[in-house]
C-alpha cells in the first residue's frame, strides 16, 4: 500500500493547483492592516468591546486594538457595518470525509460506521485525503471556522497522512492534525512510529499555521509514544463504559493537561471529575450526539459545566449535516435553556441558571483555542496573538437591524454573513469571496475523488436517497 514520496509529491503538486500559495496570498505580511469602523467582540475583558472600533494588524498579529487609530503606510479595510470576533474554532473535525457530505443525512451510528470506517475509508487513495480535506478546510474558512483539529483516523499509509497534512498547508487555515490509525481494513501498520516522521518533516517549528498532535483512545503505549514526542493527545469517550478505563488511568497518572476530550456524553460524575481535576479540555457535539444516537444522545454542554468545565464546541463531521457554527451555538443554547426550565419547572431546587449568549461564543472561540493548545495565539482578539478574525456584515437582509452585537453573531447570523476571514494575519475570503480558490479546479478535484471512491465502493448516486 505504501507510496513513495516521489508520488506523494506529484499528487500533491497536482491537486494544490487550485489553491493559491501564501505567496500568492492576498497581502504582503510585512505590511500593516487596519480594520476601520468595526463593531469589536474582543472576548477578552481585559481589552473589552467596542461600538465603534479599530484593529490593527502587524506582520500576522494583532498590534492595537481601540478607538481611532492611525497607522500611516496601512493598508485600511473599512468595516463598518461588520462586528468583528475572534475566528471560531471547531475543536474536533474528521476532515478526510470531505468529499462525502450529506451522504446519510438520516444516518444514526451504525450507519455511519458502516458508510466511513467500513465502507468509502477502505478505498481511499493519498489523493482522496488531500481532496477531502481540502473540501473541509476551506469550507471552515468559508464558514468564519479558522482553527480546527482535524481527527485524522484514516493514515492507511504514510503517504495518506502526507497528503493530509498538505492539504491543510495548502488551504491556509489554521489546524492541528490529530494523526491517528484507520479502524478497519488494511493499512501500512506505519502508525505510531510515524508519528517521529512526520514531526521531523512537516513540524520542525510551533511557530507555524498547522501543528501536530496524536488522536487515540485511551490506550497505554500510544500515549507514552505521544508524550515521549511531546505531542498533546486528542481521545474520544463516549457512554458509562468510558468511566472505568479513566479512573484506571486516573490511577496511574495517566490523565493530564495535555488531553483533550471528545464528546463525553453519558460519562459519569467521576469521570467529568478526573478531567477536571487533570486540567483536560472537553469539546462537545451539540449536532452529532442526536444526529448519530450517542450515549444518551444528548450533548454533554450541561454536564460540563456542572462539573466545571468550560466546553469547546466540535461539528465532529459533515457526513449527515454542514459547516456552521452558527447552528452549533444555537443548538448547544437552546438544549440547555430547555433542559434547564424543564428541571425548574418540574421542581428541581438545583436546576442550572440559563446560559446567555456571550457564554455560548466564549464556547466557539475562547474555550476552542484551548482545546487546541492555542491560547496563546487565537481564540480572543488580544494585542501580541496571531490575527485570526472574522468579519460578519450586519446590513444583510437577515441581519439588518442589528440591536445587539453578540446576539446577532450567535443567535441570527449564518455562513452567508461571513464578509471577510483574516488567519494568521493574511486574508483568505475578502467581502464575501474565498481569494485564491480555482472554483473549476477544485470541482474538478473533487469530482474525480468522489467518482473514484463511489465506484470502488460499489455505491451508485441517489440524491433523494434516505
């Protein structure tokens, strides 16, 4: 199975044609932008809100933020009529199912095993987890999503795991790539050792847009692997079961601050101690814990907080539904305020305060950067951190009026207001439109993996298929 580099570096080279290169990006990063006019979300209280306000960029940080700012030489960008808000994170993405969105929108979780792991993953060629990434990283960035980390449980080579990771270099956005092994079929075995490698050739620096981390479940010999390499680990815990198998690592000093959690729905009150307690990170699932019947189905926002923890907010994958965090946040408000007066109004003493909106953005921006171990740099709008910013346009027909910023962002806005994605200081959409993108190129791309993979599979199209 395993490719050699040589064809590695064809196929990419090929497939990369559509996309524009960071030299061919849109700005020069030795030149300043300001952010003219803008209404300002910050989400750090330190540096606040602001009506009316300027941001203004240096290289790829943030440089000032505040009112009436004047930098000679920059290049301005008016954004009045905009609110201006850190990029979202999506704190857990299997990104290498791009080219089968939608494919079960009515699918519960045997179907999706049956359809990913067992089925199309089978199948895929080192090209096909180029295009499929690709397809989802660009539309997280088309989506106002800047930072994902990307599961990657399909590296049936090293080749596979090659094209993975270029893809997410080729598309701009900021990722984490969670490397992990496929769940079924045939594959290299290369995994973990080539966890070594790919450090060596991808991530030489922690200073750059995609980093590198291990996604396993809780598995002994996989986590020494990934802390001898100083890799954080992403796991995914699902239902009661999950409870031994963490107090068993509990026990052994196992758990840590370098671990995130998906999911973590029907775990038990221990449990959600033990990560507390830990310092792990959690992100939850408000679309696929339903979507697919996990656990209890329903997503473990509540659970998190009454333990503590401060959720990110992950869109897992686009096999059943779309890109939009949009819709996570409110799906995540509206389960919680319905649970929470249900309890109330059925006299529980303890039933949970409503949570507001500002709560559910920190979820989406603040709390998915530290999922990714990149609080450092994203998740707030902080003079010193990389400039990961979106722009929403507020004189939309959906939009207008606008009556209260963070309301709009969370409660009413969608992709469509998406006007401008910043990462890292470049621009990657301006006033509505991915910049650098072959449109024809990419469809062609794309066409070409689906078409292969459907008929390898054996799966004949239905586009009205349940």
């Amino acid at each position: 199975m395993a490719s050699t580099r040589r064809e590695f570096l064809k196929l990419s080279t090929a497939f990369a044609a559509g996309i524009a290169t960071p030299a061919q990006a849109s700005q020069n990063r030795n030149r300043r932008t300001l952010l003219k006019g803008g209404t300002i979300v910050s989400m750090d209280p330190k540096v606040g809100d602001f009506v009316k306000g300027d941001l203004l960029i240096q290289d790829k940080k943030i440089a000032l933020v505040g009112m009436n700012l004047q930098a000679s030489g920059a290049e301005v960008i008016d954004a009045s009529d905009t609110i201006l808000i850190p990029g979202f994170v999506d704190c857990h993405r299997h990104s290498w199912e791009g080219v089968l969105r939608r494919i079960i929108p009515n699918g519960e979780i045997g179907k999706y095993m049956a359809t990913t792991h067992q089925g199309f993953a089978l199948h895929y060629r080192p090209q096909d987890m180029y295009v499929g990434n690709l397809v989802t990283a660009l539309g997280c960035i088309d989506a106002g999503i800047t930072c994902i980390i990307d599961n990657s449980h399909n590296s049936r080579s090293s080749a596979h795991s090659d094209s993975a990771i270029q893809a997410l270099i080729d598309s701009g956005i900021r990722a984490v790539h969670a490397s992990g092994a496929p769940q079924n079929g045939n594959w290299d075995r290369q995994w973990p050792k080539d966890l070594s490698r790919l450090q060596k050739q991808f991530f030489s620096s922690a200073d750059q847009l995609v980093t590198l981390r291990m996604f396993s479940g809780l598995d002994r010999a996989n986590y020494a692997v990934a802390r001898q390499l100083g890799l954080r680990i992403t796991t995914e815990t699902v239902g009661a079961a999950s409870g031994p198998q963490l107090e068993e690592f509990w026990n052994a000093k196992l758990l840590g601050p370098d671990i995130t959690y998906n999911h973590c729905n029907g775990l038990p009150d221990l449990a959600w101690q033990r990560i507390r307690e830990s310092g792990g990170t959690v992100n939850v699932c408000p679309r696929s814990d339903p979507q697919y019947a996990l656990g209890e189905g329903i997503p473990s926002f509540q659970k998190a907080l009454d333990h503590g923890v401060r959720p990110g907010i992950s869109v897992d994958n686009e096999i059943s539904y779309g890109t939009d965090m949009f819709t996570e946040m409110r799906v995540l408000f509206n389960i919680q305020r319905a649970w929470a007066t249900y309890r109330k109004v059925n006299g529980d003493a303890n039933a949970p305060k409503l949570v507001n909106v500002r709560d559910l953005l920190e979820c989406a921006t603040v709390n998915g950067a530290a999922n990714a171990g990149l609080s450092d740099k994203c998740g707030t709008l902080t003079p010193g951190k990389e400039a990961d910013i979106v722009m929403i346009r507020t004189d939309d027909i959906n939009l207008y009026p606008s009556n209260n910023a963070i309301g709009t962002v969370v409660a009413a806005a969608d992709s469509r207001n998406v006007d401008t994605v910043i990462i890292g200081g470049t621009i990657r959409k301006l006033r509505g439109k991915l910049l650098g993108l072959n449109m024809s190129k990419f469809k062609q791309q794309v066409d070409e993996s689906r078409n292969y993979l459907f008929q390898k599979a054996g799966y004949k199209l239905d586009l009205f298929s349940s």
